[in-house]
C-alpha cells in the first residue's frame, strides 16, 4: 500500500491498493462505472470509507463526463418562491432525490425577462448535467433555451408545447389535475349545492387550463359570472371572491384551484358574515398542510402529492441521463393521481 502522509490527502491509488484491486477497477467503481464484480465493488468501496477518500470532482468529471449537478429552474418572482409552500415542497423533494444519488442542486430563479439571458449562459456553460424546471407560462422562452443548450431537461406541469420535427418528445411530470377539479365539483353538487362558482388561476399555465377544463366538464352550461381568475396567490383569491360575491351573492360553493386562493376566499366570506360551509361551501386544491389544515374552518381539497412530484422529475431526469449513457430509450412522463380530502369547509 502506498505510503500516505499524516494530514495528506488519500489518493485513488492508496484506495486501490487497499482494496487489493488495480487503479483502473477503483475508479470504475468510485465514478459509478458498470463491469466490476461485486465482490470487487464492497473492497474498494470499504476502502474508500477506511481511508475517507474524496474523490477529485474535476478527474471524476473527464470520467464519467457529469458534472454531478442538476440545475432547478422555477418561472416566478423570488418572493412568491419564498413565500408559497408550494415551491418550498416541490424544492424539498427535488433535493431529497437528488442528495440519495450524489447531485447538487443548483436553484436558478427567473425574477424577471432579463435572467433569461444569465440562465442561457449557465445552461450552454456545461456546468451542470440536467435541468428540471417548472411554474412556466405559455409564452416562456425556457423550453427554448433548454433545447439551444442541449441539456436534457424534465418539466413540472404538462408542457404547453410539442416537440418539433426531429425532436424527442417533452418529458414531464403533472398531476391529474383535470380529474382532481372534476372530482371537487362532482362533491359540491353531491351536497346539493347547485350555484357552484369557480376561482381559476392564471390563464397561461396548463395546470389552471386542466383545472378549468374540469370544471366546466361538470357544469359545461354553468354562468360566467360565476368564474373568476385569480393568481395561485391568497391576494389574487381574496379579490376574485370579492367579484363573486359582487356579481352572485347568491352563490351556494366555491371551487378555488389552489388553497391559497381558498384561504384567501375563507377571508373574505368571513368579512363578509357569510358562514362557511353552512352558507357557502369551499373546496381548494393542494391540500399544503400549511394551509389546509390551518384555515378555520380546515379546509377540504384535492390532493396531489407535491413533494412525491419533485422526487419523480428528478428520478425520471437521473434515469434518462443514466439510459442515455447505456443507448436505452428514455423513460416515459408521469401524471400522478389526485384525491379528495374532505374536512369541514364542505
């Protein structure tokens, strides 16, 4: 075994003489490489604890040709990232996925349309692997700069777009957000609530256009005068239900697509004297527990698993990334199922 000094810095050579196995089977096994017998694997591997060796990221990176890093992309303002524990979830399973296989997570926030040109000259720099990105608009040029800069990439939300002529289908992962809005009224009016009022949110995302679309598959004739837009945000949904009650005080429910828009509601029904769910009944979407089971009344909401979300665009990134390297097709996009959580604002 070569000698190492105190204080020095182990080397692959020290792991592998240790490990009574040649350089080349060490760093096969250190940078995640196939062909070596497991028997081989737990030598260098227990070697690499006794000797607590770090591998050279640089070395590893000329190797395995990874950066060992994944880029987390998200379309919104800094404060609404900070501040709605949607993002905070999201994020949370992202960095769980990715810290069980070794990966940074590198967080690149778009405040506003000139950080486009910054995460462009990120992406196209080589420093990282991947990028997962999510809360994109219609109109957002981050699908775009993605494909410029050849970094494979998985979307949050089902995407706006279709892959062009040549190009590899979008891969992402969504919840069943059409079905989970039409599973919300479908209860609404099993309680015999028959004036059922709907706070969207902003039009030029698909998850607000699959929750609408929802909606009106339940009450394909309902008034529009019983739909307002909101911006998944509590001020947004304290102001649509403001226009409601304006326009139908009469209104018997609510369906608001985010509980941040139903708490928002649940604040203005309060004001306003109106009982909840005696008067109005109140159904959100997302079930946060931050937020769900917080409100008073604790809301009912569709659930969709949030957290699981992110854990499966970063597995379905790291597979692809790991398919692409053996010539294996990609693995498929994923819509996760959504539920109805009954308490007692309806």
């Amino acid at each position: 075994m070569p000698e190492q000094h105190p204080g020095s810095r182990p080397t692959l050579e020290a792991v592998a003489a240790l490990a009574g196995v040649s350089r080349a089977t060490a760093s096969r096994v250190v940078n995640g490489g196939d062909g070596v017998r497991k028997p081989l694997v737990d030598k260098v591997r227990k070697a690499v604890e006794e000797l607590q060796y770090i591998p050279n990221h640089a070395a590893r990176t000329l190797v395995t040709r990874r950066t060992g890093a994944v880029a987390v992309v998200i379309a919104e303002p800094e404060i609404r990232i900070f501040s709605d524990p949607f993002f905070s979830q999201q994020l949370r399973g992202i960095s769980k996925e990715l810290a069980a296989h070794d990966t940074q997570l590198v967080l690149l926030i778009v405040e506003g349309p000139a950080d486009f040109d910054r995460i462009a000259r990120y992406l196209s720099g080589g420093h990282v692997d991947g990028a997962l990105a999510f809360s994109l608009h219609t109109d957002d040029p981050l699908p775009a700069i993605t494909r410029r800069a050849g970094v494979p990439t998985v979307y949050g939300g089902r995407p706006s777009w279709t892959a062009g002529p040549g190009e590899e289908a979008v891969q992402y992962v969504d919840a069943d957000n059409r079905g989970g809005a039409r599973a919300a009224v479908q209860y609404l009016r099993s309680l015999g609530r028959e004036r059922i009022a709907y706070i969207g949110g902003p039009p030029d995302q698909t998850s607000a256009m699959d929750r609408l679309d929802g909606y009106r598959d339940i009450l394909p004739e309902t008034d529009p005068t019983l739909v307002a837009e909101g911006a998944f945000t509590v001020e947004s949904g304290a102001r649509a239900m403001a226009q409601l009650l304006e326009r139908r005080p009469d209104l018997d429910a609510v369906f608001a697509a985010s509980d941040l828009m139903a708490s928002g509601a649940l604040r203005i029904l309060r004001e306003r004297g109106i009982t909840v769910p005696e008067q109005v009944a109140l159904v959100g979407f997302d079930d946060m527990d931050s937020v769900a089971e917080t409100t008073d009344p604790p809301l009912t909401t569709v659930r969709q698993d949030i957290e699981g979300q992110g854990r499966l665009m970063a597995r379905l990134l790291l597979s692809g990334l790991d398919r692409a390297r053996t010539g294996a097709g990609r693995p498929d996009s994923v819509i996760t199922p959504t539920t109805l959580v009954r308490r007692a604002s309806a």
